[in-house]
C-alpha cells in the first residue's frame, strides 16, 4: 500500500507518543510533508479551530494528544479522508508512566495513592469514544509500532527509543505489593480496561464477564434509580 497523503495521530498519553513522533516525523519531513505538531513552538495541543484550519491540507501530519480531539473535529477529519492512527495500553501501565513521569518526587504522594486519586476523582476514559472509527489501533509494543511503521509508512529501520523512566511497569508493582487491591480493582473496573481488552483481543473470558457486569449495572440502576437526598 501507498504511504497515505493525510495522516492524523491520535496521541493517547503515555503510550511512546515520544518515540513514535522521532521516528516519523523526520522520516514524512524528507517526503515533503507538512508537518503540524505545536509542542515543538507552543507547548502546548492545537485547540479545535487550528485544527479544522489544516483539514484541506494535501500531505501533511497532524499531531494532538486524544483529549484534544473531540468527536466532531475528528469526524470532520475522517470525512476528508485522513488516515488515523492511536495506540493504546494497558491503563494499570499507562498509570505508572504517568506517575514517573509526573509525580515520583513527591514524597507524600506514593503510586498506589496516584492510582487511587487519579481513577476516583477523575475517572476519564483515555481512549476516545469514538475508537471504532480510528483507521489504525493497537496495542502499544515495540513489535505493534515496527510493524505499524513498516507497513503503513514504509519505515523499515531500528527503532528510536525516548523517554525512559525508572518505571518498572505494573506488574513489578502489584507483584511488589505497592499498588494495592483496592487499587487493582479499580483499574479492572474502569472502563478504559474493558475498552482496552477488547482493542485487543486479550482474555475474552474476562472482557465478556466484566461487558455483562456493568451491562447488568446499568439495567439495575434503570430499575432502581438512586433518590436524590
């Protein structure tokens, strides 16, 4: 297939955004695109109406992080037939590079708290809700990447690697007891976990008895709605 003209990277955060973009976008540079990315001048995402404003480009990149893509812009994107891309990854990993990253020298604020905090205080769903209609997502791996990159972009090289933390992923953590089960279940209880199990295609089994749990919640909640105090 031939390298597409229009290319959307729907950037979740926290899934080698960094690394992605060191390896493409020299790459489409050289190939004369146009490349749109504000955090190498404005650090910062692109808001909806600069965004709209490079919709009729003919050969270019856009990057924005997902929660600055909202479902109408990246329709309007889909519609002028631009090729769009995300990855996504396990939310328990995703919550640990964003601890490192961000908040490991606090000293009174430990991971299992972040975890804690960040799922019940916000709760935001990092993948977008309109994930269906984006042209190409994986899972986040060195292997998903090369592939992605060779097969759709033509990259046929080693991978450029950035940003490495002293993160140890989830699972050292849990297996370590410094996230707690409390916290583990809320993570099995987001909905970015369900979302994320069935992008793909890990433990069926699972994603089948958590979809019927909260299919039952809802009806229960229909059912017997909460009174207001």
């Amino acid at each position: 297939m031939n390298i597409p003209k229009k290319i959307a990277f729907i950037h979740i955060a926290r899934t080698a955004g960094g690394s992605i973009l060191v390896n493409i976008q020299p790459f489409l540079a050289k190939k004369n695109y146009k490349i749109f990315n504000s955090w190498k001048t404005m650090n910062r995402d692109w808001n909806q109406k600069e965004l709209l404003s490079f919709i009729d480009e003919n050969q270019a990149f856009v990057h924005n992080h997902s929660f600055n893509w909202n479902r109408k812009t990246f329709y309007k994107y889909k519609k002028n037939e631009w090729f769009t891309f995300a990855f996504v990854r396990h939310p328990g990993d995703r919550l640990c590079s964003e601890y490192f990253y961000f908040h490991s020298k606090n000293p009174t604020f430990n991971l299992d708290k972040f975890i804690k905090h960040k799922l019940l205080k916000s709760n935001k769903n990092k993948i977008p809700n309109y994930w269906k209609d984006i042209d190409f997502i994986e899972e986040y791996t060195q292997e998903n990447i090369i592939k992605f990159l060779k097969n759709y972009l033509h990259i046929d090289k080693k991978l450029k690697i950035i940003k490495k933390s002293e993160n140890k992923g989830y699972e050292h953590y849990y297996k370590t007891n410094q996230i707690s089960k409390d916290a583990q279940i809320l993570i099995k209880n987001s909905k970015e976990y369900l979302i994320y199990l069935k992008i793909t295609g890990k433990n069926k089994q699972e994603y089948y008895l958590l979809r019927s749990k909260k299919l039952f919640q809802k009806f229960f909640d229909f059912i017997f709605p909460k009174k207001p105090l």
